[in-house]
C-alpha cells in the first residue's frame, strides 16, 4: 500500500476537505472540467450507447473465463520474449519489481501513471532499497514533490491550483534562475519537461501500468497525453508492466471498442493523444525499446471478487467518470476516502481489497442519486454495490450501535403497516406542533447528524401515506 488507510476516519477527513477553501476552489474544476466535455463527447457519437453495452459484454465475457485468458496472454508475451510474473499480494509484486532491478544493477526508476503500483506502495520499496524513484505524468510527478497521494485515478492534481505548483518547483529545482517566470502554466509545463527529460535518458528500468492487456496478441496498451508512457517504455533497458488481472480483453478488436468509450467518459476526447502498444522486448532491427518486457499480474484479492455480487466491479476501466459526476467526490475530493481510489468505484473496491471493516465507511458516501452508474462507460450497477457493502457493514455489527437499533425499530414498525401509519400521524402531529413557531428544528434528539450542519423543517399537513390515500379517493 501507498500508505495506511485513513478509510475509517472518513467522516473526519471529509470535515477537514471542507473546511479547506484552497481544496473547494480546486474543486470547482471537477464540475466544470469534465461533465460538459463528456456530454459533448457522447453526443457527437450516434453508437455511443451501444459502444458501452458492448464494453460491458466484453468484460463480462472475459471474467467468466479470464483462467483461460490469463494463460493465452502469458504464453503470447512469452512467445514475443517477454517474461511473465504472477503476484497474489502487492508485497508479492513490490518484491518482484526490485528482484527485477537488482538483476540490471538499476540506479534510477521512471514510472508511468499506474494505480497498481499506488495500491502497492512499489515507490517506497524501492526507494527503501536506495533507488531513485520519478514519477514521469506531470500530475503524478507534482504530487511526488509535495509527498502526497493521487487525489483523482485520472487528474492527480486536481486539487492543487498553479501557484501551489509554481511554489513546489521552485523549492525543489533549485539549480534554475529564481527570478524565472511560472505564473503561465505553460512556463511550468515546460520546466517540468525539461527536468524530466534529463530522467528519462538516466533511467535503467521504465514502469508503466496497462489500460489493457490483449490476450490474442500479448501486447500492453496504455492511453496517456504528454507521451511520458512512450518514453517510459522506449528509452530504459528494462520495461516492467504492473497490471491486474482484470486488465485482460480477448483480441485487439475489443481493446479498440473499448477505447472508445474510454477517453470520452474520462476527459472528453474522442482518443487520447497517445494511445501505445508494447509487445515483448527490442527485436532485431528495431530502432528502439527495451533490451527486457516483464508484465507483473497482480492478484490482491481480486480472484475473490469473481463469482460474487461484487464482479461487476471488476469491469472498471478507470476512466474516473463516476467521480467526476459525483457529488461526495465534489464536495470532499479524493484524499478524503482515505486509500488509493476515491470516490464511488472507490466506495465499491476499496472495502473488497482492504476488507469492510477498513474501507465499510465508504460506502455511506453516497446520496444514492444514480448519475455514477448512469455514466460508467462499461454498466457497472454502483449504487447497488454499495448498498450490498452497506448491507454486509450492518450484518457485522460494524456501524454504530444507534445506527443499528434505530433501524431495528422502524424495522418493527414498518413490519407492522397499521402501527407504522398510526406511529407516523403521531410524530407528524407532535413535530408539527412543537415547530410552528421557527418552521424549523435547530436541535432534535437523535437527529444531530443532521442539525449540527443544518436545520430542519418541520413537518406540514398530513403524511405521505395519508395524503397519497386521499388522493387515489
């Protein structure tokens, strides 16, 4: 892991994200950077609904035989040269990872953008062995800097603002002028690059992650911007692939379906700006890559998910749509779920890998409004795992002891429809009376988990069931 899960303080980091004005201004680039652009995107494509019941049929097709493709896959990658490791922990595939570099005698590490190796912390266990570790995405390698942890799957960055940035690269890059200008954030673009640059020529062994990994050919594909993967890939003498084992699509036709649902549901473009396949190490007559391909498969607990209500989870092609439309994710951002994937995919994987009593907190993060499932690229019914997540946290006995007798109660009321109704017209009548005076509550017993933010209107006319009865005579 990255770091220790803060899961269970969810509710304290989301009071903190808050309070935080730099992080809600930052925020605000969420809502209006990705939502128009997706809509947009899907609109100018007539098959773009189609496209994702495909992915989806693709994906499912795949992890009901993904043994058999998993095999396929290694024996491609072999065939092409290439070696292929099987990790069922992240310590596992950590220790992989540095066996690899110690073999090539490596000195320095450039990584690709990959959640795998945020999931298994691979930069501080290298680091530990005393290898230089760089992150080479602009966003990843900025949060580097200032010793934090991705607070977006696709925008690392997301929330931090140019002067943050501009501060960072100034306490870090103290070989260059110090008057030098980065308030554009095309100067720090540029700086950026060419510190980089001098990383990629002095790197010995490249690190990426995979959108996929293509069963019928042993190839790696990954999807960047800035060209940082290729380079990543193409210039050290060894290329190492961290992947899980859920990246697996049959053949080169259904990496290609998916891609186009991918890019359009993660930043709003049709493709990304690279889109780069790897098969095997240099071959003879190449003009360049890597002398050695290793593709890491790792498990983590995801075997277990298969054949389970949470399958459906496995189909995430991290595309980061689902935070993107989410309001928690908006109004706390990533860093508050407290582990590597935030927002509603996170609400859903995180307790399956780290376990419910670590990561059952997220789950509640949800108001249940169902735009996460409305615009995941490949169908994946979130609101639905999250309340199955909710369900095993109840039966545990892991939510608080209120919570639990409070539903124990209406559970027995709502059992029982004539004391349920003739229960509510009380309270209705007794709520009523006691707020006429204000129209609202500030304080009510019980209910302080509402009122400590806000208030509470008190009830008018008659309920719902009373009025719904009146109306149907």
């Amino acid at each position: 892991m990255t770091h220790d899960p803060t899961t269970r303080q969810f509710k304290a980091n989301a009071h903190e994200a808050l309070g935080d004005a730099q992080l809600q201004k930052a925020l605000g680039n969420v809502r209006s950077g990705f939502i128009d652009k997706r809509a947009r995107a899907a609109g100018r494509l007539p098959e773009f609904e189609a496209l994702r019941d495909s992915a989806r049929a693709i994906k499912n097709h795949t992890l009901a035989h993904l043994d058999l493709y998993i095999e396929a896959y290694a024996s491609r990658v072999e065939a092409a040269g290439g070696h292929v490791h099987f990790a069922r922990t992240g310590e596992e595939a950590n220790r992989i990872v540095l066996d690899i570099c110690r073999q090539v005698d490596a000195k320095v590490v450039t990584k690709g953008k990959s959640m795998i190796s945020e999931e298994t912390g691979v930069n501080a266990a290298l680091e530990a062995a005393g290898l230089a570790v760089v992150e080479t995405d602009l966003g990843e390698y900025i949060i580097q800097l200032r010793g934090e942890t991705p607070s977006h799957i696709i925008a690392p960055a997301v929330h931090l603002n140019k002067e943050q940035v501009a501060d960072d690269f100034r306490r870090v890059h103290d070989h260059l002028a110090p008057g030098r200008d980065l308030t554009q954030a095309v100067s720090l673009l540029t700086e950026a690059r060419g510190v980089l640059r001098q990383k990629f020529l002095s790197a010995d062994v490249g690190i990426t992650g995979a959108n996929f990994l293509v069963a019928e050919t042993g190839s790696s594909i990954i999807v960047t911007n800035e060209g940082n993967g290729d380079l990543t890939q193409i210039l050290p003498k060894v290329h190492i692939v961290l992947a899980s084992l859920e990246k697996l699509v049959p053949t080169l036709e259904d990496a290609s379906q998916i891609l186009r649902v991918l890019a359009r549901s993660a930043t709003g473009q049709d493709m990304s700006v690279y889109t780069t396949l790897s098969t095997g190490p240099r071959r003879p007559g190449d003009l360049d890559g890597p002398e050695a391909y290793h593709v890491i498969l790792l498990d983590n607990g995801r075997s277990s998910m298969l054949g389970t209500d949470f399958e459906d989870m496995l189909r995430c092609i991290r595309c980061g749509a689902c935070m993107n439309h989410c309001p928690v994710y908006h109004a706390v951002g990533g860093h508050a779920y407290g582990w590597v994937y935030p927002g509603p995919m996170g609400a859903v994987l995180t307790p399956s890998l780290i376990g419910v009593s670590e990561g059952g907190q997220l789950p509640n993060a949800s108001t249940f409004c169902g735009r996460c499932e409305s615009v995941c690229p490949v169908r994946i019914p979130l609101p639905k795992l999250m309340r199955h997540w909710r369900e095993r946290e109840f039966e545990r006995h892991l939510t608080p002891a209120t919570q639990r007798y409070g539903l124990g109660i209406w559970g027995f009321f709502a059992r029982r429809p004539q004391l349920y109704q003739a229960g509510t017209r009380v309270a209705m009548a007794l709520l009523s009376w006691s707020g006429r005076a204000r129209g609202h509550f500030s304080r009510m017993p019980l209910a302080s988990g509402w009122t400590n933010s806000r208030d509470l209107p008190a009830p008018q006319g008659q309920t719902f069931q009373a009025q719904w009865k009146a109306r149907k005579h």
